[in-house]
C-alpha cells in the first residue's frame, strides 16, 4: 500500500506518477520548469527523452524528474537521510 496517500497499491506508475500526493508535487516541479506534467509513465518518459537538447530548463527538468524517483524509491523503501546515516 502507497505510505503516502494509503489508497493503491505500490506500483510504479502509482509511486512516481499517478499518486496524488507525487502529482502534486510533480505539478509544481513542472509549473516552475514550464512543461505540463502527465499523469502516466511512459508519458512522462516520452516527455523527458523528448525536451529539447541543450537547454538550461531541460536539465534542471531531468534533475528535478531524477529527484522525484529518489525521493519516492526512499520514502517506498523507507530509506531515509538518517537511516542511511545510521548504517554508515
Ligand atoms: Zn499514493
């Protein structure tokens, strides 16, 4: 069961696109980079390997996409800043 909206099943699509809680934070992410976020997967992968090349925007989209797996991958296997210190 998704930790944060306790609604679905963890799933790939439902961790890092279609969790309202992972929406609503992708949406900011995306109003900020200027690209409308999508609510599936793939869409969004089609939508990362197609920004256009060489731009300052598309990296700071591809890092901020980046960050989004990150931080859902830690908060679904409850990996967090001070458990990782804790084991180091
Ligand atoms: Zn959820």
């Amino acid at each position: 069961m998704c930790l944060l909206c306790n609604a679905a099943d963890k799933s790939r699509d439902h961790l890092f696109q279609d969790c309202s809680f992972s929406f609503d934070v992708w949406s900011l992410l995306a109003g900020r980079l200027r690209f409308q976020p999508l609510r599936s997967w793939e869409g969004t992968l089609t939508q990362m390997i197609n920004l256009p090349r060489g731009k300052p925007l598309t990296l700071l989209s591809l890092l901020a996409w980046q960050a989004m797996i990150y931080w859902r991958m830690n908060e679904t296997l409850g990996y967090t800043p001070i458990r990782f210190a804790q084991w180091t």
